[in-house]
C-alpha cells in the first residue's frame, strides 16, 4: 500500500474514532402545549414527558389553590432544557458550580433554564412555582413563604395516574440536622441575608420548606396559616402574627420544627385524573444548535464582556447566511452591543423575509428609541419609525408583553405623560407579565398619578418582600410609603424615584 493510501487509511480511522467518542450534538427541538413551550436537545420522547409532566404539575397547583383546572395563562412560558450544568453558562456566564437551572424575569423575555434528570425535577418545579405564584396571586406574603411554597410543591412525584406532594426535602433534611439555623424572627421578617448582605442564611431555604411543610401538615395548622397570612398581608407583624394565630412563640416554635421533622412528614396523595394534553414538536434549523443558548443570555445582559460575545455571535451567525433565526440574533446583538447601523441593516433584511418578526420589529423599536436620544436633532423622525415598528409589532401579536411595555416606557417624560392610553399600555404589559418588576414599578407609578394609590400598594407589596433583590425591596418600600402618604405624580417628593425605581427594575436576581 502507497504512503498515500496509507495516510487517507489513518485519517479514515482517526475520523471514526473522533465520530466514536464525540458523538455529534442533537438538534433542538421546540414543543408548544396549552402552557409552556419547552426547548430540548435531547431525545423527542424525553422532551414530551416533561411537557406533560409541566402541564399535570400546573394542574395540581391549581388544584391546591382553588383555580379552574383548564385556565391557561395569557402568555406560554419558555424553557429551555439542557444536558448538563455546563451549558446553563451559555446563558447565564455568572452561574455558580453545581447549579441546577435559573429562572430569569429579563425585559425582553421570562423564561427558565433547567437540567434533564430521569429522577429529579424539583429544580424546574419550583421555578415553576414562583412564576405560577407571581402570574395568578398579587398579594405580599412574607418572603419565607414564597420560597416554601416553590419548595414544598417542587418535592411532587408526578407518575401516571399517581401524583405525590410534599414529599421530604433529603436536602433541606441534611441541613437542618447539620446545620446552625437561622434565628425563627429572622426567617418570619424576611431577614434572609447575612450581615454584610452578600448571600443567603444556608437554612434560609430549608427552613422555609419546614414551616411550609409543617403548616400543610395538619388541617388546623393550615387554617392557621390562612389567617396568620391575611394577618401578614395585611401589614400584620410577622413575628406577632404567628404567635397570634398559633399560639407559639418563635421558641416554640423552633421546637415544634424539630419535633416535626423527627417524625414521618405527612405526604398528600392526589386522586385525581389529570388529562393528557395535546403537544406539538418541532425540529429547529441547524442555527439553533449554535445560536439558541447565546441568545437568550443576550435577553438576561449579564457581564462585561460584550465585544467577546458580539464577537462570537458574528461567527456562529456567519456559519447560516440567509437563516432567519441567525438574523435575529446577529441583529439583536449589535444593536444591543455592537454596531446598531449593521444591526438594523440585518434585521431589515430579516423582515423583508418575514415582514410580521414580532422580535425584529420590537428591536428596531428599541434601536430607533436609543438613536433617539443620541441624536436629538433627529428624534421626532426617529420617534416616528420607532411607533411604526410598535404599530406593525402590535398587528402581529396583540398579546406581546414587551411591545406594551416598549409603548410605555417610550412615553415616560413627554408631555401629559401619563395619559389614559399610556395607562392602558403598562395595564396589558403587567396582565400578561407579572412576574416583570419594569411592569409593576411602571403601572404602579401610572397608577398614582392618576390618584389610584391603593391599587399601586397592592401591586408593589410583593416587590417589597423581595428576598432576592435588596435594592429592589427598599424602592418599593419606598414607593408604598410616598402612595399611602397619598402622594401623585404631580408632587415633587413623588417622582423623585423614577429614575432609581427604573434603574433596579433592569437588575434582578436570577433564581
């Protein structure tokens, strides 16, 4: 055999040994059903179990909670699953070791990034929890419960024909039995933080699930946490309340939590037969096995290196001349980071393709409004294209939170700002977006220059039990005691926080 046939011989075999032991990556598929619209790029069978599975988990809650089992929400929530905690950086670089999945409320979208498991979901049911939480109830419970309720429900068994809930947390468990806990007053106050502010108690989490657990445990106690709930929400002290309505102290009831956990924690058992709902699958094109991720961490606009990534984009993007979705996100990324005028140019091309890209015209909005305020000589034209784009957004989809919440925000600071329709435009972006704090913070603030502030409290009080985001509790603190003081819009003190709500509104803690 020639020197040269033996060579193509050795390549041939280095190509199958690379084809063995790096086998090529999937595609991506997208499933839609009544509620969710759920990105895999694992196997089509896995994918539709877990739409499923999301779709019986919603049932329950609404089960537990009293709501029409068949209601679906205004807006399907994206997930996207992923194979390993190694590709949850191609969305959220700052992600911490071992983390499992993220919940993100970005102004440009809300969605959840998780892990495929075979045994464990809980990650991704208790995201689940709190955009479900968020999306059907606007009352300000305490911070504690919020986190126990999305533990408690995210520990659900869900097989066919059997759901369990409130299974034992083994995690939480291992903490609490190790674990130095957290003093009970500050757990019921929402202190959750430690001194410098920096990270959470490590049995903040586990003993929210406890006392969740604890309350669900016995018909009587559950009462009792109805009313110590409404005794809460109702500006109730958190510690008083609970001694109030269970007649424990916070002594007390730290022993009651121990004695609790060394027995068999209750488990509830539905009978009840959950239908099997109708999903579709989709294969993507091939620019979303390199573009899908990385666009969503465009949404989240975390980080500091935005050259690297626009960087990289324009390669991946290079590798799909003439693909839509490719457009998309190359355009998204130099208007948002690299060269707005090759960006606009991208997503016009786009459009001339697809003239209805709800996301294409939503950016070009957003572009028009930027060079707006750079290029002063220009804005009413500007102003103008950027209202057609919205126009031709709102055609398309009539039920898109972000060309609302992009009408709002363009008329903040212009005159008779704000007017009825301006009013109207943070109503529908809060409607089908609650779980966005730019929603809330904006019709809360429409709200009180229309001397509505009672209704602007309610909608700020859950932002003020924020666990999360410190910066975020104390504006709408804040904003609570300027509308209970019955301050407008017109009053100076009042529109004093516009540009710091506006400003912790943009920031948030994924979970």
């Amino acid at each position: 055999m020639s020197g040269m046939k033996l060579a193509r011989v050795a390549m041939a075999a280095t190509a199958l040994l690379l084809l063995a032991v790096s086998p090529a990556r999937a595609d991506w598929l997208r499933a839609e059903s009544d509620r969710f619209v759920i990105y895999s790029d694992g196997d089509e069978r896995t994918l539709r179990v877990y739409v499923q599975k999301l779709e019986t988990f919603d049932r329950v809650l609404r089960l537990f909670m009293g709501l029409p089992m068949e209601e679906a929400p205004p807006r399907k929530l994206p997930i996207y699953l992923i194979g390993n905690q190694r590709d949850l950086v191609h969305v959220l670089p700052g992600a911490v070791q071992n983390q499992t999945g993220v919940y993100i409320p970005a102004e440009q979208d809300i969605f959840a990034v998780a892990t495929r498991s075979r045994n464990d979901d809980s990650t991704l049911l208790h995201e689940y929890a709190h955009h479900f939480m968020f999306q059907n109830f606007n009352f300000p419970y305490p911070a504690w419960f919020v986190e126990g309720f999305a533990e408690y429900y995210a520990a659900t068994n869900i097989q066919t024909g059997r759901v369990e809930v409130g299974l034992p947390n083994e995690q939480a468990v291992g903490w609490l039995q190790h674990g130095q806990w957290m003093e009970m007053e500050d757990l019921l106050a929402g202190r959750a933080l430690n001194a410098s502010g920096d990270r959470f108690n490590a049995t903040y989490y586990p003993l929210a699930w406890l006392l969740m657990h604890w309350f669900m445990g016995d018909e009587e106690r559950r009462a009792s946490m109805q009313a110590y709930l409404l005794d809460v929400g109702s500006g109730g002290d958190p510690v008083e309340a609970l001694q109030t309505h269970t007649g424990l102290t916070t002594r007390d009831l730290r022993a009651a939590l121990r004695s609790y956990m060394r027995e068999r924690i209750s488990i509830t058992r539905v009978n009840y037969v959950f239908p099997t709902v109708p999903v579709t699958v989709e294969r993507l094109p091939p620019s979303a096995n390199d573009l899908l991720l990385v666009n969503q961490q465009l949404k989240v606009v975390q980080g500091d290196d935005h050259d690297a990534l626009v960087a990289q984009i324009r390669t991946l993007s290079a590798r799909h001349p003439g693909d839509p979705f490719a457009q998309l996100v190359l355009g998204r990324a130099e208007i948002m980071f690299g060269d707005p005028q090759q960006g606009e140019a991208t997503l016009t091309a786009l459009l001339q393709q697809q003239p209805d890209h709800v996301e294409a015209l939503q950016l070009l909005a957003l572009a028009r409004m930027d060079g707006a305020s750079e290029h002063p000589d220009g804005y009413d034209v500007a102003m103008n294209e950027m209202r057609g784009f919205l126009q031709r957004a709102y055609q398309a989809d009539d039920a898109n939170y972000f060309t609302f919440l992009l009408i709002a925000q363009n008329r903040i600071g212009e005159p008779g700002y704000p007017s009825d329709n301006d009013l109207l435009a943070w109503e529908l972006a809060y409607t089908i977006a609650p779980q966005l704090g730019q929603a809330r913070f904006g019709l809360a603030q429409a709200l009180m220059a229309h001397d509505r502030n009672a209704e602007a409290v309610t909608l700020l009080q859950p932002l003020a039990n924020n666990a999360h985001n410190p910066q975020i509790a104390e504006v709408a603190r804040t904003l609570i005691a300027r509308a209970e003081a019955g301050l407008n819009s017109s009053d100076e003190a009042a529109t004093a926080w516009d540009d710091e709500a506006l400003e912790a509104t943009d920031s948030f803690d994924p979970e």
